[in-house]
C-alpha cells in the first residue's frame, strides 16, 4: 500500500505547508493505542515537489485501500510522522493533516520543518491518531440530554394523550398511492398529530415497504394551510424561538443514539426502544403493534417474490407481502439467458481467483468481471426483444463489496470494453459497495462477491470487508433488486456462510443455478440425520464436541471458533 498526498495552502489548516509527499509501506513497527491491533508503520517517504503557488505542482496520489478503511481516514484527521533512525530524547514528531480523502486519494499537508529536515529516500514511522471531535459531541449530547431532561424522550414510558395538531379521521394525502396502504396512511396520522409525546413515533420495516415514503408525505402535510392556526396557538403557548414541533430521522436504525439524536446507548435509538421499551413491542394478545407509538411497514412495492423469499424467511419471519407493480417486477421472467423462466434470479458459480496489485490490499476478480460483463452485454443488446422490456444504463445496478473490484468493473464498462462502450449513457450504470446503494433500487442488480479463497475470510471478518458473516450487507444487496438477481460467486466459498448457503441451496432447487457445477450437500445431511436416527452411538453425546462427520462435510465450523 503506498500513500501519496499533497498539500493546498491552506492558512486555517494549522501546520498545513506547500508539500506534496509519497510514502510507502514498509513494514509495523510498535503499538498505537488509538488503534486496536494497528500499530505505527515504518515508511519510506520521498518529496515530489512543492504545490504553494507552483503551476506545475503534481496532482494527488493514488492511495489504495483508504475507500476500504484499512486504514481509516477522514478529512480533518491528524497524523505523526518521526525519522525512524531518530535516537534523539524526545523524539521530533512533525504533524500533518488530511485536507481530502477521495476515491483512493488522500491530500495531506505538512509544516515547512519537515521540509527543512527532509532528506531523499528518508525514513519514516507514521502513527496514525483517532479523531476524538466526534465522540466529544457525543459526549456533549448526552450531557445536554441529561440538562434539559430529555429523560421521557429517551426513555418514554407513557404519552400524555395531547395531539400537537388535531387527529382527524381524513387525511388529505399529497401522494394518493398512500390511500391503499392502511398503515402508512394512519401512521401519517399519529406523526402529524404527535399523538405519541412526548416518546418518539417509530416507523420501521423491511426494504422497499415505503418508510422514507411515509416520511416524506408526513413532512408535506406541513405545508397544508390550516397549520397556520397552529402556529398561532404555538406562539401564544410561548413554544421557545428556533424550536421545532417535529423532527425527523431517516434511516435511524443505522446510527447509534447520540448521533442520531441526543442520547447514550450503543445501539441506534430505533433498535433500542423496539428490544426494551414495553411500549414498541407486540401485544401478546393481539400481535400487533400499539398504533400511537409504531408502525410496522409489511407491503414491499419493489421487488418480485422470488427475490424476497430469502430475505423473508431470514430475516422478517415471513411477514413481508408483495405490492409491486407486476409490469415492472416481471418484466424479466421470460429472458432466454434465465435457468428457468418465470424465475428472475440466476446464481452464476464461477471458481475465480483472489488477486490484489502490488502493493494494493484490496481484491479482485478476473473471471468474475468477465461474467458481470457478459451478463451486461446480454442485457443491453436483448433489450426490447423478444418480449423484454426497454432498460437503461442506470437502471442496473453492479454491487461488489471490495473497492478494488468495483474499479475494475466500472473501468472495464467505460474504457476497455468496446461493445459497452459504444452504448448509450453507459456511465450512467452505478458500480459501488453495498453502502452505496443503502436506501436505493434498481431494476437489475448484479452482485460480484469477488471471494474465492477461505485463507482470507479471517480477515474480512477482522476489517468488515465483504459480504461473508454480515447479514446487513448480505440483506441490502439482495434487496436492491426489483425485477432480475444475478449473483456471481464461488459456491464452495459463499456455503461457508449460512446465509448465503440458504440463497445457494434455494437457487440449486429451483434449478436457477449455472456455471460451474455445484450440488447441494443437502442430501448429505439427510444421511447423516437417518444415520443418527439409528442410534448407532453406544456412548453419550457431548453436544461441545465437533463430531468427525462434522469437521469432514462442514468444515465451516472452524470459521464459528
């Protein structure tokens, strides 16, 4: 991995200088507390020149694997640097901060002292540092939280039974669609009423049920003219100058509390108060939810059942019913390159290779790119025919879960491949991480899961790399998908993860899998449950114990130690 960064004259970057520097890894040397398992690293630092008011100044470096947080690195983040052949007491330490992270582009800057101190083909140790603002606004929030008794929002236990704006049985909805959806409609009701204070109205479900939707029509509803009797009302009641009467939080679940809004825990706010507060969870008579606190979102209006069986099953207990516009969610299901028609999803198993560039930890795979682009050919050139709709470039959606993978793919798309290029806003077509695509959809989704060797798996756990052992990102990607699902993969690596062996086994027995041959060892853990049901075992059971049948056809316990 190599860094290479330059500078801007800056005069509010405090030790900023007109410095462009390139380093290289060399090695780890000591221990930083500031990062777990990631200690200060030996490099071997060169100047390129000077950017100040220079014309010529070089442009910024490639940096790999910092879109991949190894390591992790923000705008504003601070590091040290220090001679490595340094045996002065104290050691000098010269300070240097990130002006830009890009792509795989950072742009650093440096005082003129280390310039004056600089020698060609110097050594360096660099201790990278944590950046403690954000925890101190944490830290602050929470204790604002404490001052201004915050205490019923955090931690409701009733609500007072007061609407901020009457709850009227008919709502005007600004989007009609809303109208045939009864729990979006009365939670559009209990938001704009505040029937919920002073705890917070939750609106949760899985991808594609329309929670933003909701949302959005809550927040319209304040541009009806009757709010501004309202507003009277308030001003007269001496509601405090710069306060609000709602706030909404989108994608809550996926902050923590005193980033989403003013609290102490770990987990998000949303999580929370759904596993604690006796108020968000299920009545055990009835089964469902209290209206005036949540609303559970069940109607998915994006993709075909076939794509939400997996996802259902594993992680909605079945509870998720299909609205979406057949036109649009079938509009696949009679494409000639499918395994089996009226089935939209194809697993494409292909025994690849794990291989990094010099110097680049971040992975790719060739024989993978080579089917995601033939899958894109075959989609672009069939369009139109033979019963298939029309699709665009930015109607398909390539996700990939290592940054170097989703650079060669999208390189390949717009400057190698001649046939993709010649068509029409190709660049239009997305290729990112399953990040990227959080919160949105495409009609074809194309996932690459690039990893085809178990040597690495430890360390994608380690890093949070890749798709293996993360049902979030497993969950995501699928769901992004309204009316085709093509997953390219090793099968013998993909099975080592449950969730993924689920979607593997279900593929094999609607015989939408192709590609390298692959067979279900399902039929292998029958046998071993007859054999077992013969009680052929003259001696107990230790139910911690790995039985040799065990470790020799599901080798995948070990990664579970």
């Amino acid at each position: 991995m190599s860094w290479a960064g330059q500078c801007d004259d800056d005069p509010h970057w405090p030790g900023a200088g007109p410095v462009s520097v390139e380093m290289s890894w060399t090695g780890q040397c000591g221990d930083d507390p500031h990062w777990p398992g990631a200690g200060p690293v030996s490099v071997e630092m060169s100047w390129t020149g000077q950017c100040g008011d220079d014309p010529q100044r070089p442009g910024p470096r490639r940096v790999p694997g910092v879109a991949e947080n190894r390591p992790s690195v923000l705008r504003a983040d601070h590091l040290f640097v220090s001679k490595s052949d340094d045996q002065s007491q104290p050691i000098t330490r010269y300070k240097g901060y990130v002006h830009a992270v890009e792509l795989e582009r950072v742009k650093l800057g440096f005082s003129q002292k280390l310039l004056a101190a600089f020698i060609p083909n110097m050594r360096f140790n660099v201790s990278f540092t944590f950046n403690r603002l954000p925890l101190q606004f944490q830290h602050r929030a929470a204790q604002l939280a404490e001052d201004t008794n915050l205490k019923d929002v955090l931690f409701p236990t009733y609500s007072d039974g007061r609407c901020i704006h009457p709850y009227e049985k008919s709502l005007v909805l600004y989007d009609r669609s809303l109208e045939n959806n009864p729990e979006q409609a009365a939670a559009v009701k209990c938001i704009v009423s505040g029937i919920s204070r002073p705890a917070p109205y939750l609106v949760f479900g899985p991808p594609g049920t329309g929670k933003t939707v909701t949302i959005v029509e809550a927040i319209k509803q304040g541009r009806d003219r009757t709010w501004d009797l309202g507003a009277v009302r308030l001003a007269s009641a001496k509601f405090p100058a710069g306060h609000f009467s709602h706030v909404f939080i989108d994608e809550a679940g996926h902050a923590v509390e005193p980033e989403c809004v003013i609290a102490i825990a770990d987990l998000s706010l949303l999580e929370r108060l759904m596993d604690t507060n006796t108020l968000y969870q299920k009545n055990p008579d009835s089964g469902s939810y209290n209206q005036h606190f949540v609303t559970k979102l069940l109607r998915n209006y994006r993709s075909h059942p076939t794509i939400l069986e997996i996802p259902n099953e594993l992680f909605y207990d079945n509870e998720l019913m299909t609205y979406a516009d057949p036109l649009i969610t079938e509009s696949y299901c009679q494409w000639q390159h499918l395994p089996k028609k009226d089935f939209p999803i194809i697993f494409h198993g292909v025994l690849g290779e794990d291989q990094r560039e010099e110097k680049s930890p971040s992975f790719f795979n060739v024989d993978e790119i080579d089917k995601v682009l033939f899958y894109l050919k075959k989609l672009l050139t069939d369009q139109g025919k033979k019963g298939i709709a029309k699709i665009s470039p930015k109607e398909i959606g390539v996700i990939s879960p290592y940054r170097k993978q989703v650079e060669k793919i999208r390189r390949a798309i717009t400057k190698l491949d001649k046939e993709l290029m010649a068509m029409n806003d190709i660049k239009e077509l997305k290729v990112g991480s399953v990040e990227e695509f959080q919160g949105q959809e495409r009609k074809v989704i194309i996932i690459s899961t690039v990893r085809s060797s178990s040597d690495y798996l430890q360390m994608d756990e380690d890093f949070n790399l890749g798709f293996l052992k993360n049902p979030k990102r497993f969950n995501v990607a699928l769901t992004r998908a309204k009316a085709l699902l093509i997953v390219v993969g090793n099968p013998m690596i993909l099975r080592q993860d449950p969730n993924w062996n689920r979607l593997l086994s279900y593929c094999v027995t609607k015989q939408a899998y192709t590609g390298y041959e692959y067979e279900s060892d399902d039929h292998e853990i029958d046998l071993i449950d007859r054999l077992e049901q013969l009680s052929l075992d003259t001696e107990p059971t230790d139910p911690d114990v790995v039985s040799i049948i065990q470790q020799q056809l599901e080798p995948e316990w070990r990664s579970e130690v």
